[in-house]
C-alpha cells in the first residue's frame, strides 16, 4: 500500500474514526484502525464489536492495498505534523510496519494483518429513512442529558426512538430518563420511519453521534434493524448494535393533571439556581422552591456550611406551594430550554412536575421532587 494526502483531510478523518477505540484493549486488533486504499480514496475503519465508524477520505493511491495500525498512536503523529504537510502512508513489502512520512519526519508503525480485523457485519436492515442532521442533533441534544449511568438497569442506558400517534400525526420521538428525571423530545415522522420497531440507543453512540451532526446542511440516512441501526453522515457510516431491552412506560411518569402553573425568566432562574446551590451539599444538592402569588424563593439549608436564600419575580397565580428539587437537574433541564422563558406545571410536594419551553410544545422534562 503506498497512499499520499493532504495532513487536514487526514486528521479530520481520524479524528471521526480514532474516538471510538478504546484506550485499553485485552484485544489488540481493536487498538487498530483498518486503512483500505483503493481508487482515489483511503478508508479508515475503527470498531469496539459494539460500534463501529467508517470514513473514506480522498487520496492519491500509488498502490492499493489494506493495513491495520494503532488508532490512538496515528491520530498523535499526524495531529503533530505541521499545518499543510503532505502526509504520505506506505507498507512495507512483508506487510509487518507501515512508514508515516511528512517532509522530513518519519515514523514507523507495528502492523496487524486486515484479515484479523473484526466486522461488525450489519444484516438486513428493515426501515430506511432519511432527516435533516439538525432535526437528528434536536432529537439528541434536548435528551441525551436524561440518560441513565446505573449500569445494572442497561436498558435505561440509552435514548429511545420510536414513532407514536400523537396530535392527529406520526412522530418520531426520542425519550431519555434515569429514574430521577425525563427528557421527551420530537419530531414529524419522517417518510419510512412508519412502522419501525422501538430502538435504544447505547449511550457510546449517542455521544458520537453528537459530534457527527455539527453540520446542519447535511442529510443523514437512518437505516435500522431490531438489533443495529446505521448513520451515514456525508462521508461518515457509523454503525452500532441497539440495547437488548424493554424501555418501561415512560407515558405513565408524564403528568396529565398539573394545574399550577409557573411562569419565569429561564436565565434569571438558572442563574438564581446556580448561585444558591452554591452552598448544598454536594451529595444532596437540594433546592427548596417556595412559590406564592407573583415570586419564588430560592432555599438552600446545609447544616455544615450555612444557608442561601434568593427570591424572584414570577408569573404563578394558584396557591402557594413548596416543592424541593436536585440543583443539578434543575441547571440541566434549564440549559436544553431555548426560549426565554420556563414553563413549570406543578401539582403538589410530593407529584413529578412537568417542565416546557414557553414556546415550544414538541419538547417536555420531568423532575421527581425531593425532601426538603
């Protein structure tokens, strides 16, 4: 294999490719990217048998030809090379090392034979569909935040997408909870999406994915399987199993029958919530909320170190009401609101309470209170 390209064009493929390996491997084969050059481009692959991202990227090939060498340890060299370098790849005869040459640097690099590296084979993949990677950035962004980190309940691990009748239309909503808190988000159904089964998507992928939808203009097609869903982002294929598990009723945690409703500033309240948790403990972090007609006050008690107290003025006209809640949640559900005002349905101390963008009814949140 002997393959020529451009330094920027190089790294911003292995950029997308290298994050997927893992940095410690009782498997060395996936401590390697897989180089496949052939025609006029270089294809790197990269996988962990749960995922795995493929980008092809232009090149003059001289000879054509496959390899696998360390991910973490090329992506290094070639982040190191100077801006504008002409970087070129090439094999040696018995296919053992492989030289990484730029102007007068020179490294060589241990191979592994192509025939070792894993294929995360796709099979039949029943719905395809297409949507704008802004609409997929949406779906993940306002949700991804909810997912759980309790490896023992796996199949919380994840975001949920599935399509449901809602509001006399098919949408393809993404859900995220962790037992403390909810993100629902979505979106019209795109055509093919009818019909398809309800997917987790690990956490892994998602966070990849949130790199992978930086650029608005771009389309991306969804093709999707029981068992593995794939992205092709532009250049990018990115493909991943799904979690083996049943998502719960999320539906039944969404209250229906909140009818006090608060009104406020979402900066100013994120920036009260803030400053006032400054003073929680870091393992409680409970703020008490205690509303009344046209103000809230902030509390915050920590015998250890003190007490915070701030008020603010509210839209709220039902009756008075004290409800605690995790800081962290609250700054989390704050920063995914892109209006400029939070709606909050509350019912009592004790009942989860909806949360909403003043302005925007195809995202909603859901915070368990606690005992202040």
């Amino acid at each position: 294999m002997r393959v020529i390209l451009e330094r920027s064009t190089l790294l911003k493929s292995l950029n997308h490719v290298h994050r997927v390996v893992e940095r410690r491997n009782t498997i060395p084969i996936l401590s390697n990217v897989l180089l496949s050059a052939d025609g006029a481009s270089l294809q790197m692959k990269a996988t962990d048998l749960d995922l795995e991202v493929t980008e092809a990227a232009g090149a003059t090939i001289e000879q054509a030809g496959a390899t696998t060498v360390p991910a973490h340890l090329l992506y290094d060299i070639v982040r190191k090379l100077p801006d504008g370098a002409e970087v070129m790849l090439k094999t040696d005869e018995d296919g053992n090392a492989m030289s990484v040459v730029a102007g007068r640097s020179s490294f060589r690099l241990q191979c592994l034979p192509q025939s070792d590296f894993p294929e995360l084979s796709a099979g039949n993949f029943s719905h395809i569909f297409r949507l704008d990677s802004a609409d997929l950035k949406g779906l993940i962004e306002k949700t991804q935040f909810a997912i759980s980190t309790e490896e023992t309940r796996y199949y919380l691990n994840g975001i949920f997408l599935h399509t449901i009748e809602a509001d006399g239309g098919l949408k393809l909503r993404s859900v995220a909870t962790d037992g403390h808190r909810l993100a629902r988000a979505e979106m019209e159904a795109p055509a093919g999406s009818e019909g398809m089964p309800g997917i987790i998507i690990p956490r892994k992928t998602v966070g990849e994915l949130q790199k992978l939808v930086d650029d608005p203009d771009v389309a991306v097609t969804v093709e999707l399987s029981d068992t593995k869903i794939r992205f092709t982002i532009g250049s990018v294929i990115l493909t991943s199993k799904l979690i083996d598990g049943t998502f719960p009723d999320y539906q039944r945690v969404i209250p229906t029958g909140n009818d006090k409703k608060l009104v406020i500033d979402r900066q100013t309240f994120a920036s009260a919530v803030d400053r006032v948790s400054t003073i929680s403990s870091e393992r409680g972090r409970a703020v008490k909320l205690s509303i009344a007609e046209g103000q809230v006050t902030l509390t915050v008690n920590n015998p250890d170190s003190g007490s915070a107290t701030e008020e603010l003025a509210a839209d709220y006209e039902a009756d008075p009401i004290e409800i605690g809640f995790n800081a962290r949640y609250l700054l989390d559900v704050a920063a995914q609101l892109s209006g400029s005002e939070a709606r909050f349905l509350l019912a009592d101390a004790g009942s989860p309470t909806l949360v909403q963008d003043e302005g925007d009814e195809s995202t909603l949140y859901v915070l368990m209170p606690m005992r202040v």
